[in-house]
C-alpha cells in the first residue's frame, strides 16, 4: 500500500508556542492537553507547511488555514521571534520511486526531515533537510543573498525561500547539493495529495447558496466545514458515490444521527438536515455535537488511502463518551482504509490509540 506517515514533528514560536516542542507520532495518535497548552498551534503549524509546500513562501491564506496578518503567526507578535515548523515523514512507495527516478535510492521506511525557520523583523530564512537523523544540508536567506552554511560553504541558485521545494537547495556552482536536492524533490512530490486537515473552527454551515464549481474536495472537507452541505448533496446525489454514501450513513447511526440529507430548498439555495429521535430537523438546530461531526464524518469517508489526516479538537461538543466512541469510529476507518490521523482534545479517551499529553 502506498502510505506515508508523518512521525516527528517540531515546532517552535508559533502561536502559543513559545518553547521547542518535539513530538513522535505512532500510527494514529491523538494530542492531549489543557486549553493554551498548543494543540491548535502545533496542528496549525503543520497545516500551514503543508498548504505551503511547493510555494515561493507561506502561504498564509490557503486551503486548511487562513492567517490574515504575517506577525500573527509569531508567538507574542514579537517579529525577532524564530519561528521553526519541522516534519519528518516516512519514505512510501512513491517516494521509492520518485528517488529511484532521479537516481537515489531511498528504502521504503526511510525517513525525510524538513525544517523550515524564518524571523518576519528581517525576513531571514534558514532551511534544513535530514535523512533519518543525519543533516543532509542548511540552507540560509540572509539579506537579498541565498546561501549553504552545510555541507560546504557555497552561494545558491535563488534566494531560498520556497517551501518543501528542490529548486531552494540548488548551488550555483558544483554538484554538492544534489542530496539535498533530490529529498526536497521526494518530499514535495510524495506528499501531493496526502495530507488533510480539519480546524477546530469546521463548525458545517446548513444553508448556502449553491456554487457550480463546488465538487469534493482535492484537499480538505475546508477549514470551517463552510462546504460540508454541498458536498453531502454530491454524495447523496451521484451514482458514482453510492458507496461513500452507504459508509456516511453507517457511521452517522452509531452516533444516534438517524438519517441526513441535502439538497435544494429554494433556487440555487442548498439546505442540509438531520433526522434525530424521529424528527427532521435543520443542521442548525442539531447542535454543537452534529454541527461539528459532520464535516469529520465526510472527511472519514473522502481521505483516500496512504494520506495523513490531522483533525484539530476531535471533542469539540463531545462528551466523555461520546468522544470516546467517536475517537474508536475514526480509528476502526482510518485503520481499515490505510491512512494516518492525528487528533487533538482536551481530554484523554479510553479507546485504544496512542495519546501525547503536551501539558506534561
């Protein structure tokens, strides 16, 4: 199965992250820790990177997250602040191929590092790219200048500030960044199309007007959950989604959701609704718990095999054991399909799935 696993992430002065955080992830994990302890931080931050990935720099307006103002990403608005977003992700069967595409041969398993640090006072950059745990190559943005600092002093091809790209590790002179060049290269295009995240603010909206393009997703459910109505219209609707539909419905039921549906309420005005204790009732009258479950559940069932899900605030309107249930539901499918998620929640549940408690 072609699968990559995020294993490692560090993160460092982003948000409500003022001190390193490391953490190793096992399979699917979920996050633990008070309210201001840095769930959301850190799941931000890798949603960021990798709604990045490819680009020139962050992109702070994107597909998982939307940061209105640069210095928002800083940890007290302090622009001297360093900011450091790493990701460390095992090596699949793409990424075995696409090494042996450019001549290096990678074992599937391996794993490739990607730090990205950046300060917004001077718009230094610094990126640094390992294999396993050996530093392959840094990389630095000083000034107008791009420059290796390792393994060899050399100047560089551009100013390195694209993201989780081949093309910033380039000298300008010699061959000594091939390496590095080849793992960025990977690592870009292994996670194409890998990666899901859902926000603490996917709150589904019941009523929107209906857009022609809006299809499923390529990326994520959306960030506040804002297209969930629409995209349960395309499952309910469409021949070719029977499946996903029948798999919705089977999921809704074990937590006491009776039937959803929806559709067309007026002329270019979609409407979603709930059936529970035998009434049909608007999602908005649902509450806290179906508004903020739906858009998990259609994720659930839309993350293709060998991705990597992050779902931020998995408890949110949950009780204990609620989340409990929910927490063995997204377990059982993700085990079962072959993807990778990452949860977060104030409080630990039962079920049996690797828990990180941040607070500690």
């Amino acid at each position: 199965m072609r699968m990559t696993r995020l294993v490692k992430a560090i993160i460092k002065g982003f948000k409500g992250l003022s001190e390193e955080l490391t953490i190793n992830f096992s399979g699917n994990t979920i996050i633990v820790g008070r309210s201001g302890s840095g769930k959301t931080s850190l799941m931000e931050a890798l949603a960021l990177l990798m709604q990045s990935r490819g680009e020139e720099w962050l992109v702070l307006e994107g597909n998982y997250i939307v940061i209105h103002e640069p210095e928002d990403l800083v940890y007290g608005l302090d622009l001297n602040e360093e900011v450091r977003v790493g990701a460390y992700y095992e090596v699949d069967e793409d990424g075995e191929k696409l090494g042996r595409s450019i001549g290096l041969e990678l074992n599937r398993g391996s794993i490739i590092g990607y730090h990205y640090s950046f300060r917004l006072s001077d718009y230094w950059v610094r990126q640094e790219i390992y294999l396993g745990n050996d530093l392959v190559a840094t990389i630095e943005k000083v000034g107008n200048e791009g420059l290796m600092k390792y393994p060899v002093n050399a100047r560089l091809c551009i100013t390195p500030t694209h993201v989780i790209h081949e093309d910033a590790f380039m000298v300008c002179d010699g061959d000594v960044s091939r390496k590095a060049y080849s793992l960025a290269f990977i690592l870009r295009n292994m996670l194409k199309n890998k990666f899901y995240y859902l926000g603490e603010g996917r709150v589904c909206w019941w009523k929107r007007d209906y857009e022609t393009t809006v299809d499923l997703p390529s990326n994520s459910v959306g960030s506040d959950g804002q297209y969930t109505v629409h995209q349960l219209s395309v499952i309910e609707t469409r021949p070719e989604y029977e499946g996903v539909y029948n798999e919705l419905m089977e999921l809704v039921s074990e937590l006491g959701i009776e039937g959803i549906k929806a559709g067309f309420t007026a002329p270019k005005r979609i409407s979603g609704y709930v059936k529970v204790r035998g009434k049909w009732v608007p999602m908005y009258h649902a509450g806290l718990k179906v508004k903020a479950l739906l858009p998990v559940i259609v994720q659930l069932a839309l993350t293709p095999p060998g991705s990597v899900l992050l779902i931020d605030s998995i408890d949110l309107g949950l009780t204990p054991d609620e989340l409990n249930v929910v927490v063995d539901i997204v377990n059982r499918i993700a085990s079962r399909v072959g993807y990778q998620v990452i949860m977060s929640s104030k409080t630990a549940p039962t079920v049996n799935v690797k828990v990180v408690n941040i607070s500690e």
